[in-house]
C-alpha cells in the first residue's frame, strides 16, 4: 500500500519526523494550495527575474549521499521555502516537488557541512548536475526535471543564496537516523530477546525491581519490552542446560536505555529545522539563517549510543555462536552430533565484518567529534559530518542485529531440529502457534511433565520472540516478507544449517533486508510485535509507580479531615485560593532550588515547550504574581508536586505528594507578615492535634553572616548552607566531612561553623545572648540587622500567644536558593518523619521573573507527613477501643422487612437527601436484616430507619440508634425533623466504636 499523501505548507499544520520517513519511502507531497497563493504572491513579478549564470559544470564528487539523504534533504528544503516569507518564486517549490513525486534523486556530494550538497542541489535547480531516477539509472539534471514534468526553474542571485542556506541535508539524515533508530532499538529490544531463548538465559536481572535503579529513563522501558517478548516462555530461566546469566543481556536495558536518550535528544533539533522557514537574506547580502548548535552534537551523541549497542549485539551474537557445539551435543540426545564447525567458523567471519564497521563508525564519530571541538564560534558546525557519522552507525547497528538475530534463529533451529517435510513443519507451525495464542504449549491443560526434558517437545518460546524467529528465519531461507508468523500453513520457510561460508553469507543479507529500518516489511512486524508486549502487559499483575501510593476509603476520610482543618484555619485568616498548573516551564523552575534543582521532574520533548513538573507551590506563586501583577494577595493553594528523589515511604517522603502553601505577597510593615504566617502554622499544628512539637527558627542573613565570620568564600555560601540543612537527619562530624572532603571547606573555618550551629534555645533568651556587644554576630552589620528584626518578630508573636513553640536554632539552614529572611521548620518532637511544615521569606523570587521585586513570606505544610501521623493515631485509636475508622460520612440506613419495600425505601432516604441528610437505602430488593444491621454497624452508621408492613399500615417509622442500642417510633410526617435534631449529636466522628462485623446492605 502506498504510503499517504504529505501535505507541505499547510496553515497551522506541524508535519512530524514520520512523515519525513513517508516521503524518504516515496509517499507524494501536495503543495498547500493557499501556502503556495502565499509564495507566489511574495516573489517578485516575472518581469523583474533576473536567472543568474548556472555554473559551467557539477561539481566533483567523490562520495555521494544516498538516495534516502537526497530524498530527505530535498523535502526539508521545500518546506523551508514554502514556509517562508522570503520571496523565492513558486517555480523553484514546485521543481522540488516535482522531483520528489517522480522519485528523482539529485546527485548530492558529502561534506562537513551543508553548504557543498545545498550548492550542488542549486546548480540542479539551473539544469547542472546529474540525478538518480526511481531505477536507480543515472540521469542528467534536464533530463531528470523532463521526466518530473518540470524545466529548470533557473535561480536568480538572491533564490541561490536562500537554497544554499540552512541545514537542510543534516536535518533531513538527522530525520531519517531518529526514526530508523527506533525501529532499530525496538529491533535491538527484540533481538536481546530472542537470544536470551536461545542461550536459554537467567533473565531475572531484567526484573522490574533489578532494573529501577538504572541511570536512563528508558531502561525500565527497554526491560518491560524485553520480559514483554518472552513472556509464555519455557526457555528462559532455571534450565540446567542454559547459559546463566549472560552480562550482555543483563546490560541491554541501561545500554538501549541511553539510546533512547540519544534518540529524542537527536530529534528536538531536527523537529526545529521541520517549522523551520527560509529567511531573505539580509540587506549586505548576508544569509539571515542560522543552523541549530545543538543538532551535531545530538547527532555524534547518537552515534556513539548505536554503536554501543551495535558492540553489545556483537557480545550476544557471539555468546549464542560460542555455543553452537553445546547445542548440537544436547539435541542429539546420544546420537552423533550435527557437526556445527563450519557453520560457526562462518557465524565468526561474519561477526568480524560487523565488527569492523562498528570501529570504522566509532573513528569516524571520533574525528568528527574532533571537527566540532576544533570548530570556531563563527564557523558553521560540521553538522552534515556528524549526520553522516550517526548515518553509517545505524548501518553498523543494523548489521549487528542482522547477525544476532540470525545467530540465535540458527541455534534455535538446532535445538528445535529440522522439520521431516513441509507438512510436518506446517503442522508443528500450526501447533506452536496455537499454544502460544491460549498462552502456553498446552493451551491451558496441565503440562506434559514427561515432555518437557529439554528436547524439541518441550522447547516453547515467548510469543513475541517466536515471532521474530519465524521472521528472521522464514527471510534469511529465502521467504517472503510479506509472511509472517500466522502463515502457517506451509508458507514459511527454515533455516539449512548444511550451508557453507556463501550460503551464510546469503542468509545474512537476507536477514538484513528483513531488518531495514527504511523498508515497509519491518514496520508491519514491529506493529505485530508491539501488540503481542501491550497484550502480554496486560496480563501482567498491576503495579504503582515508585515513591507513589494508591489511598483507600478510610485514608482519603482521614485526609478529608486534615484538609479542612487546614483550610479552616487559612480561610480564618482571610486568604483567598488560587490554582496553577501541575507543570511549568523549565526554565521558569531552574536555577531556584541550589543542589536540589537535580530533582525536578523533566517532561519528554514533544516538539514545543521544554516543560518539567511543578518541584513546590511557592515558585509558581511567584510566577503567578510576576505575571498577573499582582500587588498585596494572601493566599493559600493546596495541590500536589513532584520531586524525583529517592522515596522513603516509612518517613513520608514520596516522589508525588500534597503541599498545602499559606503565603502573603506584597510591601507591609517588617515582620507583620511573618509573623502572622507563623501564627498560622501554630494554629494549624494545634488544631491537627499531631501531638508536642517545636518550630526552629533562623534567619538567612543571620546564617550568611555566620559563615562569612567563620571565613567561608561568597561563592561557597549556597552549597556549605546545603550541607548545614542535613544537621536534623546526620550528625555534626558528617556534614564536617561533606563540608571538607566534598565542598573543599578548610578544617579549621568548618570547626568555626560548628560553634554557631550547636547554638539554639528559648528565642529572647538566645537573642539577647547574640545580642551582647562582644558576640561576633552583633559587630557583624548583616547579623546585627537580622537581629533586630528577630526581636521585633518575636515581640508580635508574643503578642498573639504564638511564642510557645518557637525555638531559636542557629543549625536550620533550609537549603532552597529563593530564601532572603526569616526561615523556620516545624518538627514533631519524637516522631521520626522529619519536618511537617517549613518556609521562609522570599522577597527577590518574584523579582526574577518581572524584574520588580514583590516581598513575600510563606509556609507549606508537609501533609503527606501529618497523614501519616494521623493515620497512626486513628489507627491506634481505633484498635484500642475495639473498632475502625470510618470510609463514609453515612448518618442513616433505611432498612426495611418484608418483600417489595425498595421504592418506599428509596422515596424515604429521597426525603432525607434533600434536608440534607447523609443516608443510604441498599441495593438488595428483599434484603435480609442481619445483613442490614451488619453493614451499618460494620460502616458505622450510627442510626437506622426501620419499618415493614405493619409501620406502613400505622403510618409510623421506628428509628434505632445503634451507638445507644435504643429505638423509637415516629410517624413518618416526623421523621425528617427527628432525623435532623438526632444526627447532630454524632457529627464529625471518624471512629466506629464498634467491632467490625459481616453485613452487606
């Protein structure tokens, strides 16, 4: 099927790196028609084209790109020109057009950089050059634009100079090695696979749980994919006969992983040139056009990551070949062994070929690295060279997996053996495909122990990698691609291992053909592929995402609680809610948490805005104000953020989790504002009712001031306060060490550090002490200002009963760059959860992003810390008196005896629903009352409504209050307003009394 249409120009359309792909395969562009209304009515008119002289002749070429490069190359530079508003005439678009749907390619010379293949394209544009036609049969340039339908459109000096500016042809190899490149890596995941069937390897160091701890994102990807492909096999794990555990199986997830990496790094700065439109040049006739810094680099990044996992394909390919005579030996079982010699020698030679091309990929990478070093800023990158590079160690990764994948269909077949005839194979195909469609060989009846000794009925393979076997092998005998694994009645073909080195030979570049990332066939066994993965993964045992927790019932009513405690004592103070979004741009997060920055959250490049996740509320608040212009604002957000750090779920520490922010921006009297933020914390703390605690305060520029006495350089400040932080969770000889071994702190100015920060007590007691005139803090002018303003802090706490717990403590440091006054941190005394609130001034934060300063004081409460504090006490709560927690707020079940009452049951509760009332009916039609009893007492609800026929009759309904074991009559006119008068006495318990018993309503 042909590929579909690419439009180029459309209003507003963004054309992705697939469909570059697309027309690399020979899909046909269509030219926008209002883009191409727009480019002729920008060009200058006909009368006034002045063609410039072509060049007397093409210029020589010693090596040529390929015809995939030309087609790439081509494409961007259309899309340029009719993206533009550079004055370039509608001729010059459509020729390129023209071309690439007549399938001509323009004879492009490599080179360093774009200017020598964008000089020649040029030349071809005024009938000089020489062109590939869709044959492959060389062709003038007139000739070639004849058979498109087009004549040489001619170049005028200024058209010239915008087809030869750009990075074009290394945007367009960038395209064709991002795209090929994952299909190869899903190739690589695939191939790692298959091998692990035929080494019959220990996979368990692809565990989920072995796996987590990897540097790349994509490492946990690469290893999901990898068990995903073997998954149903029998040949993978705790066989005797196996190869163990293989370390270039087990460093296929952090390998592929970084290619991955590479692979989207490579394609932000492709996807760049894309939306790319060609400029006029400047009015000296200079191109206005600058190529993207970062896309050689990318492009060398990537070939160095295809070439290390070309080098571990190699490692695979000759782990399974080194094994080819073990093989032989067990599938005899006693018979003389198939003798395999040749065929390894064969496999080897092989292999050293492949490896050949990795080192000559890994010098070409090399000295291209060193032409980007050696580069000038304003000499243009060797962009085209580190394409080229990255181009030819895709090849070299192709080859590398051509051969594994062959090698390990080769020692599959031998230990399969060889079919008897095409029936037999036909129906052995058949029956290895059903079993593993009902996801084993016995299609689900128990196993044949008796059959499964290791010989060829007991070998069963991952689906997903007996697919790609029956691909590989079915290609490199002589198949067709267009069969696959479901063709089983006779169409696939198997391996002949009687071969020598030729017929080998043969095979491999058979298997290489089925494994072009630019070919169709390879696609449609991926797509198979990724279904056979995403159907395995969804058999698989459902797990959450690490440093993340799912919450129950009982917890989410605990967590209500807290929250509007919270809430409560925020809107008391007359704070207004605001909300921001969960991600933000990156650069608006960066440079704002010191060493702490290393934990946001990055978002994958999607083509548009570089976005992280939210790291805290106080960053986006500032945001918020610079951008809004926000003068004097209270406020107070409560939503959840994101920090990529090692979880401790025992300490509430979580990669996901609430903060609940109370700030006040905006010019105030000193300290007025801190002090009420701090009041605000106290109160909060007290209503939780979490138990003793204290809130340690210091000041910033008391802490700089500090360490300025003590002889610690400006610029170390950030860093030796970072250190200073982790007093409350290590000891004073550790952060010693980190400040001298780490941070390159002297002993002696560390020893210094230490006499202030073992410093706290009473906050007028200590005060007054730093206060002497004699303490070095006082002669120290920022210290001595910092000072003050503590005793004027303090003053208004006193004044608002807020003093009690506050503990002045010269070892908080409070890591965070943003903080310019007075800091603190709540800590629950004897609780091993470290802080439950922290916070600080901030006045230059939102100066960052408007360039006015906003002063700005605040506190977050650390709610997945006080949950868990909750939840214990509950719980403890709850154990003691013999009951649970409650999941509902339910104050009323009406119950019923007899059968046909479920529509006056549900009338009653509709009445008590719309007075406000919290009550349930039971689905059941005729239920039983033990389990309606059961389930009020087993939800804690504390009253029930009760009748049957006879109440019905009178017109009354009995109420039983379950808590007292009491019960009343009513008549039913009554009932609303009894109901309402009783469930105010049981209002905003969370704690049944009760045991849990069995019931369902």
């Amino acid at each position: 099927m042909a590929p579909q249409a690419v439009i180029a120009g459309g209003a507003g359309a963004t054309l992705s790196l697939d469909q570059v792909l697309a027309v690399v395969h020979g899909a046909q562009v269509v030219l926008d028609s209002a883009a191409s209304q727009r480019v002729k009515k920008d060009s200058p008119a006909p009368k006034s084209f002045q063609p410039e002289q072509p060049p007397a002749e093409a210029q020589p070429c010693s090596s040529a790109l390929d015809r995939s490069q030309c087609r790439a190359a081509l494409f961007f530079k259309l899309l340029a020109l009719i993206n533009g508003k550079s004055g370039v005439r509608l001729a010059v678009v459509e020729a390129l057009a023209a071309l690439l749907n007549a399938g001509a390619s323009p004879v492009l010379p490599a080179a360093d950089t774009d200017a020598v293949p964008l000089a020649s394209l040029a030349a071809f544009l005024q009938g000089v050059g020489a062109a590939a036609g869709p044959d492959g049969a060389q062709q003038t340039a007139a000739d070639a634009l004849a058979a498109a339908g087009v004549e040489a459109p001619g170049l005028s000096a200024a058209e010239r100079g915008l087809v030869q500016d750009g990075q074009s042809v290394s945007a367009g190899t960038a395209s064709i090695c991002v795209q090929a490149g994952k299909l190869l890596l899903a190739v690589a995941n695939a191939a790692a696979a298959l091998s692990a069937e035929a080494l019959q390897a220990d996979i368990k160091a692809l565990d989920a749980d072995a796996v987590e701890a990897q540097p790349h994102k994509g490492a946990i990807e690469a290893a999901e994919e990898i068990r995903g492909l073997l998954d149903g096999s029998r040949q993978v794990n705790g066989k005797k006969a196996g190869a163990g555990s293989v370390a270039a199986l087990n460093a296929a997830p952090q390998v592929h992983g970084a290619l991955l990496e590479a692979l989207n790094a490579a394609a932000a700065p492709a996807k760049a040139e894309l939306a790319a439109a060609a400029l006029p040049p400047a009015k000296d006739g200079q191109p206005q056009q600058s190529g993207s810094p970062s896309l050689a680099a990318g492009l060398l990044l990537l070939a160095t990551a295809f070439l290390k996992a070309a080098g571990l394909s190699l490692k695979r390919s000759a782990a399974v070949t080194g094994r080819l005579q073990t093989v032989a030996a067990a599938a005899a079982a006693g018979a003389p062994p198939a003798d395999v010699a040749p065929l390894q020698a064969a496999l080897q030679a092989a292999a050293g070929t492949a490896a050949a091309a990795v080192d000559a990929g890994k010098r070409q990478a090399a000295e291209t690295s060193g032409k980007l070093a050696l580069a000038e800023p304003d000499e243009a990158a060797p962009s085209l060279a580190a394409a080229q590079a990255a181009y030819a160690a895709l090849h070299a990764l192709q080859q590398a997996l051509a051969l594994e994948a062959l090698a390990a269909a080769t020692s599959l077949r031998l230990q399969e053996g060889k079919p008897a005839d095409g029936a037999a194979a036909a129906a052995a195909a058949a029956e290895a495909a059903a079993a593993a469609a009902n996801g084993g060989a016995d299609g689900g009846k128990k196993k044949d122990k008796k059959k499964d000794k290791g010989g060829p009925q007991g070998m069963q393979l991952g689906k997903g990698a007996a697919q790609l076997r029956a691909y590989v092998e079915n290609a490199a005998a002589g198949g067709s691609l267009t069969a696959s694994g479901d063709d089983v009645g006779g169409a696939l073909r198997t391996l002949s291992l009687d071969g020598g080195d030729a017929d080998l030979a043969a095979q491999l570049a058979r298997a290489a053909a089925a494994l072009d990332p630019l070919g169709h066939a390879l696609a449609q066994q991926l797509a198979a592929l990724r279904a056979v993965i995403e159907a395995n993964q969804a058999r698989r045992k459902p797990k959450i995402a690490k440093g993340a927790r799912d919450f129950m019932p009982d917890q989410m009513a605990i967590r209500e609680v807290a929250f509007s405690k919270i809430t409560g004592v925020f809107k008391r103070h007359g704070a207004v809610s605001i909300d921001t979004p969960v991600f933000e741009l990156r650069e608006t997060l960066m440079g704002k948490y010191g060493e702490d920055s290393k934990l946001i959250y990055d978002l994958a490049d999607q083509g548009g805005e570089i976005l992280s996740l939210r790291y805290d509320l106080t960053v986006p608040f500032a945001r918020f104000v610079a951008l809004h212009g926000v003068g004097n604002i209270k406020r107070y957000h409560i939503a959840k953020v994101y920090r990529r750090d090692q979880p401790q779920m025992n300490r509430g520490r979580f990669r996901e989790f609430f903060q609940c922010d109370f700030d006040i921006a905006g010019s105030y009297p000193a300290m007025v504002p801190d002090a009420e933020v701090l009041k605000v914390l106290v109160e909060i703390l007290d209503d939780l009712g979490l138990g003793e605690y204290e809130v340690k305060l210091n000041h910033r520029r008391l802490l700089d001031a500090m360490l300025d006495i003590a002889g610690v350089p400006p610029q170390k400040f950030r860093p030796i306060c970072s250190a200073i932080d982790k007093l409350d969770k290590e000891p004073w000889e550790a952060v010693r060490e980190e400040m001298v071994e780490e941070k390159g702190l002297p002993g002696h100015v560390a020893d210094r550090i230490g006499e202030f920060v073992v410093l706290r007590g009473q906050p007028l007691e200590l005060l007054e002490k730093l206060s002497e005139a004699a303490h070095p803090l006082a002669q120290h002018p920022e210290s001595a200002a910092a000072l003050e303003e503590l005793r004027t802090l303090f003053g208004f706490l006193d004044s608002m009963g807020a003093l009690g717990p506050i503990v002045f403590d010269l070892s908080l440091a409070r890591g965070l760059d943003y903080y310019t006054g007075v800091i603190y941190e709540a800590v629950l005394k004897g609780a091993n959860v470290g802080s439950i609130a922290a916070g600080g001034r901030y006045d230059k934060l939102v100066g960052m992003f408007s360039g006015k300063e906003v002063p700005a004081v605040g506190v977050s409460i650390g709610i997945e810390r006080v949950f868990a504090i909750m939840e214990a006490q509950l719980r403890a709560q709850a154990e003691q008196a013999g009951g649970t927690i409650r999941e509902t707020e339910t104050e009323v079940l009406v119950a019923s005896i007899g059968g046909g009452m479920q529509p006056r049951r549900m009338r009653i509760c509709a009445d008590l629903w719309a007075a406000g009332i919290k009550a349930e009916f039971g689905y059941k039609a005729n239920p039983k009352m033990p389990d309606q009893l059961g389930y009020a007492l087993k939800q804690g609800i504390p009253y029930m409504v009760l009748f049957g026929e006879s109440e019905l009759a009178e017109g009354v309904l009995k109420i039983k209050d379950l808590d007292a074991g009491s019960e009343e009559t009513v008549p039913e006119a009554e009932l609303v307003g009894r109901l309402q008068q009783l469930v105010k006495t049981k209002a905003g318990r969370r704690i049944v009394y009760q045991q849990k018993e069995e019931g369902q309503a």
